[in-house]
C-alpha cells in the first residue's frame, strides 16, 4: 500500500486535525509553520531520550533529525518530543541507582502520555542506555499504534596500554586502585581514554542485550542495532525507519501483531546466546506484560536453559559490540540460531517479513571468532541462568558467560544495604569464601531495585571475583561478572527467605543445576519470620516513594500497572 492512501478517517489524528470543530487545534499547528497538506497527513511521534547526561543519549537528536526525513519522504509529518533517561554508569554506586529502573515506567508512561495527549498515530522511538530500550518498547507494546524501534548505537571502545578498554575496566580499575595495583597516575590515564565517543556502553551490557532484543523481536530493522553511535551508516537506517513506519501504517501492522509470545522466546534466546544482561530477565516479563502475555522469569529462564552460549562479548568474553557488527551484526547470531532450530523463524517483523525472510540472504561469515556457530558454540546452555530454591521461591538470575566454577558453597554474610556491603569490600573486611548478602534493595524494599556493579567490580578488581559470591534481591550491571546472583524473590521488603537469612548460614549455588538455598528448614524459617518485621524507607514522598506502592515482583518484570490483559480499550483504536 502507498502512504498516501492511508484513510485519515480511522486514525487517532483526526480528532486533532479533522473538521470544522478542530480549527482552534490546527490554530496551534499552523503556529509550527506546518502547511495544511503536512496537518491532514498522518500525525508520527518520533519520540527520543536525547539528554546531555552521558555518552549514551547524545547522538539521539541528530539521529532523530534524520528520521523525521525519512517519515516526511513517505508523506506523513513528524512531530519530534523528548523523554527522560536515568544513565546507570552516573547513577552507579551511590542513591540515583534508585531512579534507574522508576525511569523505565517513566519513560513508558511519558510516550504514553504525550501520545495520548496529540493523538499521534505513529511511534519511531530512539534510545540509548539501559532503562530506555525497554521502557520505549514497552510503550509501543501499549499503545499498539505502528511502530519502529531505533537504538541509539553502542560507543566505540578506548585503548590503553595497547588494548581495547570499556568503562568496565574503569569499575574494576577501582578495585584495582583499592589494593594498590593501580597507582593514582595511572587510574586518572585511563578514565580519559576508555570512553572516547558517543554511545552506549561497548560490552554485552544492558543496553546492548536490550538492543539484540529489539532486532531479534521484531521491532527494530535488521542490522539497525548494532551500527556504532559515530558510524555514518547510522543515517540510512534512521532514514529507512521513518520510511517504514509509513508503511506499517499503511499495512497496519502493529507491534502487538509483532510481540507475540513466539517473539518473546526469540527475544530471550538471543540474550542467552549472547552471553547478555541479567537485566533481559527483568525487561522481557515487562515487555510481555504490555501485551497481555504471561510471561515472567521462569518462562526467561527455561529459555535460556536450553539455548546456546556463542557471542564472545564482553564482560565475560573478548569483544565489544562494534566488533559483532563488523562481524556481521545482530543478523549473523540470529541466523546461525535460526539454521540450527532456536529461533522461530514464522515470527513478523517491522518489515512486514518474518525472521526467516530477514534472514534468507544472511551468509555466515567463516572470518571471524566473535560468534561462534550455533552448533559449536562457547557453551551448550545460555551466558544466563534461572535459578530457584528454597532462599528464592520466586526465582533468581545469574550471568554465567565467561565464568568456569558454576558451583559455590558458603556462609552468609548479610547487610540490609548496598552501602554497607561495599564498605565492607572497600576496607577487605570480608573473607575468602564467603557469600555475600546484600537485601531490601528489591523493588519495593530499595525502592527501585538498585544494580551493584561498584561493589562487584571492586571485588574483581580486588582478585576476588570467583572467590566469594554475592547474591541480592537487587540487580546487577550487564557488565557485572563473577559469581552474583540477583533478582533474588520474594524480595526482603515483603518478608521472602533472603530477609531471614542470618550470618553463618550455608547457602549453595548451583547454576548447572539452577539451584539456590540456604541451610535452613522451614520450621526454622517459620520461628525467625515470627521475630521478622518490615523496615521503614527512607522515601516518604515523590517520584520513588510513588513507585514503592505500585510495583510488583522482580519474577513478572517489576511493572507498576496491571498491564495488557486488563486493558480497556487500546489507544491505536480511539
């Protein structure tokens, strides 16, 4: 179908700019210099988390610019606006890791809202770090109007001491500093190198894994997120995204006819495959929520389970993004899974094809080593691993990528906050062996479910990254490594096991068997429960308060609203 055929007559834009009634509305768009053809053509919310926060976010507006090229060369009128982002490298280790994950619903909620608000009819969303991938995609799953995903592209990595080095290196670098292997001299000489450009961070971290999932999904062009942030090629695919956004209007192909649950298992494949962030655990169910698809952790996990470890990116392999592009992009890790059965190739994508006519033209590249073939992969089973017992009823995730002890045994060593443990770490006051506690920094309990990476990449850098572990009703980094557990539920806050674990208790870890638990019966948990009483929060009011009512479990995504399958009617259709 031609764009410029599309009925206006059944589109959300028509209540703004059609008829009589509506001249005051079109008042306002003339005062923007649009001309009448560009106000009674398709209204598209090119949405974007550009901010000057960090690295991540700073190339999304020009990026945006050439979108809104591509939508008005396919006859509709792009209408630019701009979300939050909450940028977890800045928010690490200290109290803005608490707005990192309310960001997402935050993000979510303001497309929503402002999509709502002007009765756009079409959604290109750009974005750069962690939170906002997901929280863009979950805002076109709700809205369900056509849509296309763009990611903002991955930073290119710094050299030091002639090797390639991420801000990774630079967490753990802080370890190092701690223990005297690293002089000030030299900690100053690589915190201005490691990050020498726009983009998001280089490894298979969050928003990387969150980018391979956009592809994988269906809601992002093919090789459009993997190209660098500073590549020029960059331009074609914003370009072509505006383009095709038109047509999935015109075709109205809409993301929920894109996120099925077949996609989903897609989606968690390929976070599996490559070795990605403990976090796709957390966004997926989230994703799926949107839809109205049950869809929690242990659905994740049983995934993963049966998938096979084959990118060898950081942080538990050798390379960043920019090389598995080079390589040949996201569609070479999809294509080796998709020959050898772990893709559902039926599923449709923003092209209007499916997975399998995306990758028909697909050739394996033999000259390269950073994906493996899906048949002789690093691993049998996926870089994440579910687990369950009886510490986490509800479940729990642990990054294995890279990692070759799968099995730990240890006393507990407990504390209620973040803070508390990376004292205890910053001064080695801790001991070899031990299992690392660190509770009511879930959801509800932190609130926001902070990530550790300051504290993990302190112990690495410490040489203590396999020696102890550490488990947390929290969350980890995507470039956490070693042995760390996390989305630990029931959380703390809401009186699960992990609250009633005391120091000396032996807790197992099994990530071959999925297991976790404490040696602790249940009787035994059931008199410490009666001695149990919730902790107060230091949040009495605002945006994080708000967010402690409202959120559930980690196991169903943490959402904050009761989601698709209660929906009363959808946007798209007003």
């Amino acid at each position: 179908m031609d764009a410029k055929s599309i009925d206006k007559s059944r589109l959300p834009s028509r209540h703004v700019t059609e008829g009589p009634e509506r001249a005051p509305h079109r008042s306002y768009l003339y005062a923007m210099g649009l001309s009448k053809g560009e106000i009674h053509q398709p209204l598209i919310g090119v949405a974007s988390c550009w901010n000057e926060a960090a690295p991540c976010n700073i190339s999304l507006m020009r990026q945006a610019q050439v979108v809104k090229k591509g939508v008005a060369a396919a006859n509709g009128t792009p209408r630019e606006f701009c979300t939050i982002t909450v940028t977890d490298g800045i928010a690490m280790g200290h109290e803005g890791m608490k707005a990192s994950l309310v960001s997402r619903e935050v993000i979510a909620d303001s497309v929503e809202l402002t999509m709502r608000g002007h009765a756009y009819d079409a959604l290109v969303g750009l974005a750069g770090c962690d939170k906002s991938l997901p929280g863009m995609m979950m805002a076109m799953v709700r809205l369900n109007v056509p849509s296309v995903f763009i990611y903002g592209g991955s930073i290119l990595p710094g050299r030091y001491k002639g090797r390639d080095v991420v801000v990774q290196d630079l967490f753990e670098a802080v370890g190092l500093h701690s223990v005297g292997k690293m002089s000030d001299e030299e900690l100053d000489e690589l915190e201005q190198v490691a990050c020498p450009s726009a983009g998001s961070c280089g490894g298979q971290y969050t928003a990387n894994t969150m980018a391979t999932v956009a592809e994988a999904i269906g809601l992002a062009l093919p090789y459009a997120c993997g190209a660098p942030a500073p590549y020029e090629i960059r331009d074609r695919f914003c370009y072509a995204s505006g383009e095709i956004v038109m047509e999935l209007l015109a075709r109205n192909i809409r993301p929920r006819d894109i996120v099925t649950r077949k996609a989903l298992e897609n989606a968690a494949t390929v976070v599996a495959a490559s070795g990605g962030s403990t976090n796709g655990a957390l966004h997926l169910p989230a994703i799926a929520h949107e839809a109205g698809i049950d869809f929690d952790l242990f659905d994740v996990a049983e995934i993963f389970r049966k998938t096979p470890y084959i990118a060898d990116l950081k942080p538990g392999g050798r390379y960043v993004a920019k090389d598995m592009f080079e390589a040949g992009g996201i569609p070479l890790l999809m294509k080796t899974l998709l020959d050898h059965g772990f893709l559902h190739g039926d599923c449709l994508t923003v092209t209007g094809r499916t997975i399998a006519e995306n990758m028909a033209n697909v050739r394996w590249n033999a000259d390269q080593d950073v994906v493996r073939p899906a048949n002789a992969p690093i691993t049998p089973t996926g870089g994440v691993v579910g687990l369950a017992g009886n510490l986490a009823p509800d479940g729990a995730i642990v990054k294995v990528a890279g990692m070759k002890n799968l099995r730990f045994s240890g006393p507990a060593r407990c504390f209620d906050t973040e803070e508390a443990c990376f004292e205890a770490v910053s001064k080695r006051s801790y001991r070899e062996g031990e299992v690392l506690v660190i509770r009511y920094e879930g959801p509800r309990g932190g609130p926001g479910m902070r990530e550790m990476l300051a504290t993990t990449a302190a112990l690495y850098g410490q040489g203590m990254g396999d020696k102890v572990a550490l488990i947390t009703d929290g969350r980890f980094s995507g470039a956490t490594r070693g042995f760390c557990i996390g989305h630990v539920g029931p959380e703390a806050a809401v009186g699960g096991p992990i609250a009633l674990v005391e120091d000396g208790d032996v807790i197992t870890i099994d990530a071959v068997a999925g297991e976790i638990s404490v040696n602790v019966s249940d009787e035994e948990f059931a008199r410490r429960r009666e001695g149990w009483a919730p902790r107060g929060s230091s949040y009495g009011s605002g945006a994080i308060w708000k967010y402690a009512q409202q959120v559930g479990t980690a196991r169903k995504g943490a959402v904050t609203h009761p989601g698709g399958a209660a929906e009363k009617h959808c946007y798209a259709d007003i």
